[in-house]
C-alpha cells in the first residue's frame, strides 16, 4: 500500500474518531474529508484503496460512519457502475465492509447497482 495512502487514513481515523466534546484537538488537525472527496471524485481506483484501507485500519469503527455517509456514499454513486464487482468481491471476503455498506444511503447510485449493494451489505445502520 503507498504511503500516501496509509497516511491519510490514518488522518481520517484520527481526526473522526475526536469526539464532539473535544473540538479543541479536532480543529488542531486538518479536515480529510475534503482530500478524500477529491480522491473518491477524481481517482476511483486509489479511492476505492483509499476507503478500503481505512476500513481495516479502523479497528474501533470509531470513523466508519462518516466513511459511509461520504466517501464511500459517493464513490457507490458516482463510480457504482464501473467498479460494483470490485465492490461485492470485497464485500465477499470483508466483513467490515458489508457492515459500512449497512451505513450507505441509495443517494443518487444507479438503480441496478442499488439493488446489488443491497444484496452484500450487512443490516442496515
């Protein structure tokens, strides 16, 4: 895995995992989430590592539900079409994933490739 790549999830999980009540240690630290957008929009395949990774590295699943309701929300929406069999060979073998799918709303994904995701994923949040 790039460097780059372990990097900013661990930005991700270390920013999100702040609480509210400790909005002094959050804003000491940069906002991922709009390198991540850019990523998800831009790179689909790096993305798509990128929302992987951090899902594995979270172990306390203490970021996982920003990571559905955004990046990994829109990549399903905006690149669904093109990488949904990446997506359910994954979600075959990752039990972390079909959980976050759980946390996933239809948004504006292709209809076809709604129904798929709702076949893979886990109970729903």
């Amino acid at each position: 895995m790039p460097d780059y790549i372990e990097r900013l999830s661990r930005d991700w999980i270390d920013y999100f995992s702040i609480s509210d009540k400790d909005e002094i240690k959050k804003n000491k630290h940069y906002n991922p989430f709009e390198i991540y957008d850019l990523i998800v929009r831009n790179d689909p395949l790096t993305g798509w590592r990128l929302i992987v990774n951090t899902i594995n590295k979270d172990t306390q699943k203490k970021s996982l539900r920003m990571l559905a309701a955004g990046p990994l929300e829109d990549f399903i929406s905006i690149h669904g079409i093109n990488f949904i069999e990446l997506i359910e060979d994954e979600a075959r073998i990752n039990s972390e994933l079909r959980w976050i799918l759980g946390g996933v709303w239809k948004g504006s994904a292709n209809d076809e490739i709604w129904h798929r995701i709702e076949r893979i994923r886990g109970d729903t949040w």
